[in-house]
C-alpha cells in the first residue's frame, strides 16, 4: 500500500510530540476535525470507528489507516483478529472498494463460460503477468462461472503486453487466444489493428485504482488483488465449505 504522505512514520513523529489528552467520548465529527488540523493535505474519504474501543479507521486514497481518539498517533498496517486470525483490513477494503458489477462494461471484455456459468467473475489481466499466468491454472479447478477477462495491460511492467493484448481481441477467437497467450505463450498471428477497448479499460483501471494485474471482481461486487488459489476463488464465489489452501501471490 502507497503512504498518503512522505511516510506514515514522519506522519507519526509529526503528530506524537503533540501530547494531546485523549477525549473521554470522542465522537467521529470530532476526530475528523482533528484530523483535518492535523493533516490538512489528506483528504478522508471514510472515517469509522473499529471493533477495538478507542481505534478509528481512515480510508483514504484506497489506503486505510488507524489513528486514536486524540488523532495522536497514525498506523498503517493489517487489523489482524487474534482470536480468529482474520484480517479485518483486508475486509474492510474489499467492502469499500466494492463495486456494482453489473456496472462494469462487458461488451469490452472476452467472455468465457464454465459449467452452467452462473456465478460471476470479472478479471483485469495483463497477459505477460506471471501472476495472470498462476491463476489461469487455478481457474482450470473452477467450474460453474462465467469470467469476464479485461485486457489490462501494464506496458511499463511487461513490454509489448499492449502489442499482444490488441492481437487477442483481434483474434477470430478471442477467449482462444487469451488462453494460447496465458498458457502456451502462442500469439494470435493477425496485425492487431482492429478496434480495441483496450484505451477505454485503462482509464476504467484509473478510475478503479487498479495498480496490478490480476485484479479480481467477484459478483457480490467485492475486488481482491493478486493471484487466488481455487479453494478461494471458490469461497468468494459463494461455497462457504471451501477452505483457503494458500495465501494468494501479489498483483503485478
């Protein structure tokens, strides 16, 4: 996650020499003011209090952040449930970062169908990501789902990646050519100078605050970031029996 300002620990030396007492009840339009004489040039898109009494949590440029009551100390980092290991900032983010999918336009995407394609997956993917790759593998072991593949390719990341996205949709079979490019690392052999959408989902990945690939949407509107194995793919897909068999790889 990118800091808001220089770095959260000059954030933090600025703020702890305060000394401010704590408030006995602070509500939240008094931490916002605080935080806004505090730290003028953060803009605070969401504050709301956290299940630990005192603990305020800051979401801001899709970056939360923790401060107290007295906005005297700040912290960046996981919320971590010691008693069930959950992180609650992991989701608390794919709650505020939720979207309407049926709002996402899948005219621009390669429609793929698994089963009876009833749940719902929509994919931003680069297709010179390693992690794109690792997780095509692991949506060999999901059935049952229609993904919408978004070609999102990261051209300062992966030369070329743009070349090769423009000859997938230009392919007689795109959802083909997706798979050839990911799996076998065979191009579509056409010139890609078709009619692309591949400009109008940059600036939708803007707009989303999409940074790497592959960034996932699930049909509940809830994002996660990075390569998923099945069984939590799976999870977010509606089957509460499956269970999390590894931590996901990062986005890229």
């Amino acid at each position: 996650m990118k800091p808001l300002i220089p770095t959260l620990a000059a954030a933090a030396m600025l703020l702890m020499p305060l000394a401010l007492p704590a408030p006995a009840h602070a509500d939240e339009a008094a931490v916002r003011q605080r935080l806004a004489e505090r730290l003028p040039n953060v803009k605070i898109d969401q504050l709301s209090p956290t299940p630990y009494p005192g603990l305020y949590e800051i979401y801001s440029n899709g970056v939360l952040l923790y401060t107290d009551e007295a906005v005297r100390y700040l912290l960046q980092g996981a919320l971590i449930d010691a008693r069930t290991r959950q992180n609650l900032s992991n989701e608390r983010l794919r709650e505020l970062t939720a979207i309407d999918f049926d709002q996402l336009p899948h005219e621009h995407s390669i429609k793929i169908v698994k089963g009876d394609g009833k749940r719902r997956l929509a994919i931003f993917e680069d297709p010179d990501c390693p992690y794109c790759r690792q997780l095509e593998n692991e949506l060999d072991k999901v059935d049952n789902v229609t993904i919408h593949i978004f070609l999102y390719p990261i051209e300062q990341l992966h030369r070329g990646a743009t070349e090769k996205s423009r000859k997938i949709w230009c392919a007689q079979d795109p959802a083909k050519a997706w798979l050839d490019a990911v799996r076998r690392g065979v191009v579509a052999d056409n010139p890609g100078d078709c009619a692309t959408p591949i400009e109008q989902l940059a600036e939708l990945g803007r707009r989303l605050r999409i940074t790497g690939t592959p960034t996932l949407f699930f049909g509940d509107g809830k994002r996660v970031a990075g390569a998923l194995p099945a069984p939590q793919i799976e999870r977010l897909l509606g089957n509460p029996e499956a269970a999390t068999a590894s931590p996901q790889r990062p986005a890229m």
